[in-house]
C-alpha cells in the first residue's frame, strides 16, 4: 500500500477513534461508568508503598490499564484520545502497526491489580483500536497492603488512603492476610481503631496484664469482626443492602447490639442475634429509601432557571 494511503487511513482511524471517545464518555456517563484515566502520582502518593520489583517482560490485558504517568489527561479509561493534539503521534504509531512493523514493548507499573503506563500510551491506544485484547510490557510492580482492582476511580481513592493507613497501624495484613476489609463510605476505618482499643482496654482488665497492640488487633479480628462477617455472609444479609459491603454492615450491627444490650439491661445478644435483628429491623427501610432517592432523582429535571423540580 503507498504510503499516502497508508497516511490517510491511518487518519481515518484517528478521527474515528476521536468519534469514539465522545460517544464513549456520553455512554460512561449515563451508566455512571469512569471515563477517565488515573493519574500514576496521585494514587502512588495516597497508598503505602512497601517496595518495588520488577517482574520482567509480561503479556497484560489492556483493559487492566487504567491510569498513566503522564498522559492522564490525553486518553479516556478505553485509551481512546482526547485531544487533537495526539493525532500525528498516534497515526505515526498505527501507520507502524498498519505495515506489520514490531513496535517495542510498553512500560507499566503495576499496583494490585491494575496498571499505569510508564510508556507506550499511543501504542495501548492504538492496539485497543485495532481489536487487541493483551500487549507485551515490561512490568515494575509496587507492593501496596491494599487490593487494587479496574473498579477504581478518583472518587474511591480518599477509602483506599484509609485503608493503607488502618493496616498500616494495625498490621491486620500481616496479622491475617486473608482480611479484605472495605467501606463504601469515609469514617469506617477509624471506628475499627475504636473498636480495637475497647477490645484492648477489655481485655486487660479481664486477664489482669497489658495487651500488645497485636494480640489486641488479632483478637478483634478473630472474636469480633469475623463472627459478625460469618453470620451477614450464612444469612446472605448482604443482599438487602445493595451498594454496602460487609464491613459497612459490621459498623451497623456493632451499633445495633450495642444498642440491643442497653435495652437488655446489660446481657449482650451476640454477633447472630445482633446481625439478625438489625437485618429485620433495617433491610427494608434501607431497600426502599434507596429505591426512592434513585426514582426521585430519575424524575428530577432542570427549569429555566436552572432549579430542579419533582
């Protein structure tokens, strides 16, 4: 194929891809999707990282790529571009592509699950237009205490710098490296220091010694949280509470037996009985408030002003 037809196709699928990017943003946006890529520094600076190593030369799936080092601001989380100002790098990269020509592997860090290009964004932009499902990269990972997975946006970044610091205090994940401990809002993680240090100051009294922070931190674990974790999962609690996670259900039913042993003249009901009772008593409520607030906010819709109305 000459060369100028193989320039114009290859700015032929710029523009297409442009297209797509503005449809793609529409789309997100109306199934309240992330559309934007993660900018490397700014989840590396919220997270406590443990180290580096490098894991070599790898086959990735592109769609675990959700931020980039520097380039941020010129692709959308489907590395479509954003700009104009991409388009002769990017036609140069296809043109390559086009002609069968090897390009060179990308670089990524890789934190959890996911991964941030280094570099090589035209190149992942290019290779998602044209179908691909993987590319080759050679992969630095950093070791953080906390799972990363595609699902993470900007908006959820402040609960995973909660949660790096909560294991960075209580070493939980080392303590038990099988917890995964999540909220779905802000404020969780230092009620669980709260809970933790009434366990400590409890447990000293009962057995007449000071506790170490880690036998307090695993003694919650064990004879607090999990219980009450292993009753909302045989229970299937969950279900009823949509967008909550388990350790938001934890926060609640803590509060419900608490409360529950106040009324009780002091007997404690246990983490089933807790658990039970605060899924008869809320569930419902719960499931039709949220039903309402989404009904309402679907029937809301801008005046001439700019109010809403109902």
């Amino acid at each position: 194929m000459p060369d100028r037809f193989m320039d114009a196709s290859a700015r032929t699928m710029f523009e297409d891809a442009r297209r797509r990017e503005w449809i793609a943003a529409l789309t997100d946006a109306l199934n309240h999707a992330p559309h934007d890529l993660l900018a490397f520094e700014e989840v590396r600076q919220r997270l406590q990282i443990h180290g580096q190593r490098s894991l070599g030369l790898q086959t990735i799936p592109l769609d675990a790529i959700v931020g980039s080092e520097g380039r941020y601001g010129d692709f959308d989380r489907h590395f479509l571009p954003k700009t104009d100002h991409t388009r002769d790098r990017w036609v140069n990269v296809n043109k390559a592509s086009l002609q069968y020509i090897e390009l060179p592997p990308i670089d990524v860090y890789k934190i959890g699950d996911i991964y941030f290009v280094r570099d090589g964004n035209h190149r992942i932009s290019v290779a998602r237009r044209a179908g691909q499902h993987d590319i080759d990269a050679n992969v630095t990972e950093l070791i953080v205490d906390v799972p990363m997975t595609t699902d993470l946006t900007i908006e959820k970044l402040p609960l995973k710098e909660e949660y790096s610091d909560f294991l960075e205090w209580t070493q939980l994940h080392i303590l038990r490296p099988e917890q995964r401990i999540e909220f779905s809002e802000s404020g969780g993680y230092l009620e669980l220091i709260r809970h933790i240090n009434g366990r400590r100051y409890f447990m000293g009294l009962e057995l007449k010694r000071p506790i170490e922070s880690a036998e307090a931190v695993a003694d919650w674990y064990d004879n607090i949280y999990l219980p009450t974790v292993l009753v909302i999962r045989t229970e299937r609690i969950l279900q009823h509470f949509p967008g909550r996670t388990e350790a938001d259900l934890y926060r609640w039913i803590m509060e419900h037996r608490w409360y529950m042993l106040e009324q009780s003249g002091g007997i404690d009901p246990g983490p089933h009985t807790a658990a039970t009772h605060f899924a008869a008593s809320y569930a419902s409520q719960r499931w039709y408030h949220g039903l309402a607030q989404r009904i309402t906010s679907l029937l809301r819709f801008p005046t001439k002003t700019g109010e809403e109305r109902t």
